[in-house]
C-alpha cells in the first residue's frame, strides 16, 4: 500500500513538473526505481535532466567521470538524450550549472521546429540512413509537422503503419 502511495505522489509529481532533475548517486549507480522513473519521465513527455550526486566522493582519476557517464548511458539508453551534469549537493559543486541546464531544457520544450525545416532534415535522414524495409518493400516518411510543444511532439505522415519500426 505504502508502494502504490509513492508510485502516485511520483507520477503527480513528474506530471506536475516541465522539467524533471533525476538525482542518481555517483557512488552507487542506478537503481531499478531510477530506471522507472525514468521510463515514466518520458512516457509523460517532460524534460529531464540528470545529475550525478555526490562528486565529492570520486577519486579524482583519470577519465573517471566520463566512465561514469557511459556507464548511466548505457544503463540508461531511454535517457540517451538527455543531458548529464556532476553535481555534489554536500559542497555546492556544480550545482549552478546543472539549474542553467534545467532552464536551456525548459526552454527547448517550449520550441517549435518550422514543418519546412522539418521535412528538410527527414529528406536528409532518409537519404542518409536507409529506411527499413519490410516484407512489402521500404518503408517512407512523406513528412512530418510538430504538433505540439510542452509536450513535444510530431506526427508523421508514412507509407504503412503496420510492422513500421520504432527506430
């Protein structure tokens, strides 16, 4: 009972939220609530900015934080877009530039993509990233349009939608 609670208050709370700070310790990794949490994150389209906590602990060797970093991508690949930032909350470090990163993502929700640039860039993804091809020949984008901001998202417009590949 006391699960479903929380589970609630961290739905209402990402839903309440534009853009959401997923605090991981640098020392212990992810856990699997950082991992569905982080899959509710997306699901509700918000902004989400990582912050690895605690650097005061690292050892300071060489290529250690970028270490860390691949290791939270690769744990993480439904955040692979998603900036990461070192923090320690104990001495204040790095926490000025982890909110100016919380503002560039809210401001990048707000963002609206012009459907000519839009369909510009998938002709240059189509050209350059062979589409997939099904049992009834390649699959196309015709063309897209953002359809909405805070969430983002688009719509696109292709030649079949069954089997059409998420990638």
């Amino acid at each position: 009972d006391d699960m479903e609670k929380r589970k609630a208050t961290i739905i209402k709370t990402i839903d309440e939220a534009d853009v959401v700070l997923l605090v991981v310790d640098t020392i212990e990794g992810l856990s699997e609530q950082d991992k569905k949490i982080a899959n509710l994150i997306v699901r509700r389209g918000k902004g989400v900015v990582i912050a690895l906590n605690k650097t005061d602990l690292l050892k300071g060797i060489p290529n250690e934080r970028q270490a860390i970093e691949d290791r939270v991508r690769f744990q993480f690949p439904t955040l692979k877009f998603a900036p990461i930032r070192f923090i320690s909350a104990a001495t204040g470090d790095g926490v000025a530039e982890m909110l100016d990163t919380v503002l560039k993502v809210n401001v990048q929700l707000a963002r609206r993509i012009d459907t000519a640039v839009l369909n510009t860039a998938l002709k240059a993804w189509g050209e350059a990233y062979q589409p997939s091809r099904g049992s009834e020949g390649h699959f196309k984008v015709y063309y897209g349009t953002q359809i909405s901001a805070r969430p983002v998202r688009f719509l696109y417009f292709i030649n079949r939608k069954k089997d059409f590949p998420q990638t």
